[in-house]
C-alpha cells in the first residue's frame, strides 16, 4: 500500500494543524477579524486542548482584562507579546503544565531584535514568531521550523487577506511512520523538536543527539529529553506511565502497540492537548 493510499486512510484521524492555525488567528485577532478564525474552529468536531483555548480567547480576547490560555505555551507567548506591545495590561490564566514553566516575564523584549528573541527560553522560536506576526520585518536566514510556518503564514495572510485549513502535518507524519511499522517497514526523520519523543521511542535518534539538535526540548511540557528517558525505563519495567506529557505519551503507546503490549498511563487524556483523536486512531491502526 502506497503511502499516499495510507495518508488517506488515516486522514479522519488528524487534527487541524495547531500551529497554522494559532498564527492565522492571531493575525485575524490582529485584524479585528477574530470572528472568521471563531467561525472555522466551531466548525470542526474534535478540537485539541489547545485550539479549545485558542476558540475561548477569541470569543472575548476585546472584553475581558483575564485571558484563560489553558496548557498552551505557543498562545500564552503570542497573547503575552500582544499584550506588552500593545500595553493592553491583560492578565493571563494558565492551566496544568504551564503553570511550572519557566517563562519569560518582560515586557522589554517587544524591542528585541529576533535573533535574541530566539535566544529565549531555551531557544523557543515562540516569541520572534510573536514579534513577526506583531509586524517585526526582519529577515532570518534559516529560520527554525516554526518560525519559518509563521513567516509563510503572515505571507499567505498578507496575499489573501484569507486562509486555508491545514491537517497537522507533524502528526500525519508521525501516524504514517507508525503504520509502516507495524507493516514491519521501520523509516522515520525527525525533522524538528516535537519529532522528538516519537523518533526517540524507536530508536531513530538517540537523547543526545536530540538535546544537541533542540534545546528547546528542555523547555515543553516537560524536560522531555528526561520525560523520554523516566517513560522508557517505565515501560520496560511495565510500570504505569507517569508523564503528562501528550507527545511522551502518543510515542509510547505507539511502541506498545507495534510491540504487542498494553502500556498503562496515569494520564491517558494528556493527548487530548494536541490529538483528540489519537486513541480511535490507536485502537484502529491494525486495520489500517
């Protein structure tokens, strides 16, 4: 079977592309366009945590001084900067996760040119993404993954005025590898930081590699060159997983599955944050 016939198959399964779609909005937020990105979000079934949060602010983003982010570290960051640049003194909600990271705090770094915004917060591209989408014109020769999705998506933006719904490409890469090896066809590339746990589950990077390549891996919903390491000496000794990390948890319970093992999770709903529908696809996969 083609890997085009398998993308089909498993296509119902995967969420709008949370990255995409948190910077269309913010642009449309921006704009005073709120209401079209609230529009298309009410249209889709299964919505992540974070994409529920992003649904919420534009609600009310223009009437309340209190802004619930949920568990998003990316909507947080965007917001926070809106917020500063803007001096709209909004005083912001976190949930779960976030409330433990350590994060930026200072309103200064709107002035911040990108390249030391990227130097932020173990090296997120977050808050020069938020510069960029704010307006920032600067130009960085090869950009991190996620900074060159908010330069395409402020280009898209400016040209149409208008956007398109995107599946999240990550995942879909993600569940397509998965596939293959459970057809016994082993072949993954971990092309940026939430590549990570997946590829680090079967063995396509090792830890340091993977600490050297991102560093902002340090920096997630966990320490998650450690969560990856604390999950898998849990899952060889059968032990329940304990991580409430979404992306530690799909990656191991996508290698118990191509191993034929039940993996247990304290925290099973973890990957509701970005993949609502990850444990249909799970349970499906063998049919795919």
């Amino acid at each position: 079977m083609s890997n085009q016939t398998l993308n089909s198959k498993i296509n119902d399964y995967i969420p709008l592309d949370k990255s995409w779609t948190m910077r269309m909005a913010i642009l449309d937020l921006l704009d005073g366009q709120a209401e079209r990105s609230l529009q298309i979000l009410k249209g889709e079934k299964f919505l992540s945590d974070d994409l529920v949060a992003l649904k919420r602010v534009l609600g009310y983003w223009d009437n309340k001084n209190s802004i619930d982010v949920g568990e998003s570290g990316t909507l947080y960051r965007f917001l926070q900067f809106i917020s500063w640049k803007q001096e709209l003194n909004k005083k912001f909600v976190k949930h779960g996760t976030l409330e433990n990271r350590d994060i930026c705090n200072n309103p200064k770094i709107t002035g911040y040119p990108l390249e030391k915004l990227l130097k932020l917060d173990n090296g997120t591209s977050q808050w020069a993404s938020a510069a960029v989408l704010c307006g920032n014109k600067e130009s960085i020769k090869n950009p991190p993954f996620k900074l060159a999705i908010t330069y395409k998506a402020v280009k898209q933006w400016n040209e149409n005025k208008n956007w398109v719904v995107l599946r999240d490409q990550t995942i879909q890469n993600q569940a397509l590898s998965f596939i293959n090896i459970l057809k016994n066809k082993p072949e993954f590339t971990p092309n940026h930081s939430e590549d990570y746990c997946f590829a680090r589950a079967f063995g396509f990077i090792a830890a340091e590699k993977g600490e050297k390549l991102w560093s902002s891996l340090r920096g997630h919903e966990s320490n998650r060159i450690v969560e990856m390491e604390k999950a898998l000496d849990e899952y060889k000794d059968k032990k329940a997983i304990a991580s409430k990390d979404h992306r530690v948890v799909q990656a191991i319970a996508m290698k118990g599955k191509t191993e034929g093992r039940d993996a247990k999770f304290k925290f099973p709903a973890a990957v509701n944050k970005t993949w609502p529908q990850f444990w249909s696809f799970l349970e499906k996969s063998s049919d795919i």
